[in-house]
C-alpha cells in the first residue's frame, strides 16, 4: 500500500521502524506514469517490510529541495531516518525491486 508523503508527515515516516521509498514524481511527467504501477506493485509486494510513498513534487517542493532533486521520477529510499540511496528516471521493474532488496540487506 502506497502513502502520500507530504511537507507535514514526510518526517515522521523518513524517521519510522521501517525503511522508506519516495516516490518523487509529477502528474504532467510522463516516465512519473509509467512507473507509477510499478511503485504501487512493489508497494504492495513489500508491504509490511517497507513504507513506499508518492510524493507530489508540485505540492510539496521543499522536500525535493531538500534532496537536491532535479529532474523527475526521482526514488529516494531511507533508512533510520537517513538517505541512504537514490534513484532518477525510469527504469524496470527488476532494476527498481534490486534497489528495494538492498534497502532490507
């Protein structure tokens, strides 16, 4: 199950007991759309192990700021509340679930 992360609670989940993926995408980018059933897959298939949210990049611009964003689809995952890999463009399904297993190794 995906979460929508914004400015007010992207803290506490970059912060929770389990590791967190950000989604940072747009609804004008299309490679964002062509992720986007991926993210909610792998959403679904490590749910429980991990918090996998999308986050508006028009709503909420501070937090790509904050990261250095530049360019969308941007996946940032964490780990105890740290940055800890990430990821720009789209990609496969079987190169974006790698980044997801290294985050739980």
């Amino acid at each position: 199950m995906e979460v929508k992360i914004t400015t007010e609670n992207f803290e506490s989940y970059k912060n929770g007991e389990l590791p967190l993926v950000v989604d940072l995408w747009a609804t004008w980018c299309g490679p964002c759309r062509m992720l986007a059933p991926i993210i909610s897959e792998l959403a679904n298939d490590y749910d429980g192990k991990i918090v996998v949210g999308k986050c508006d990049v028009e709503e909420n611009d501070d937090i790509a700021m904050e990261f250095g964003v530049r360019n969308i689809p941007t996946i940032l995952f964490f780990k105890g509340g740290q940055l800890v890999d990430k990821f720009v463009g789209a990609a496969s399904r079987d190169k974006i679930e790698e980044k997801f297993k290294a985050l739980l190794g």
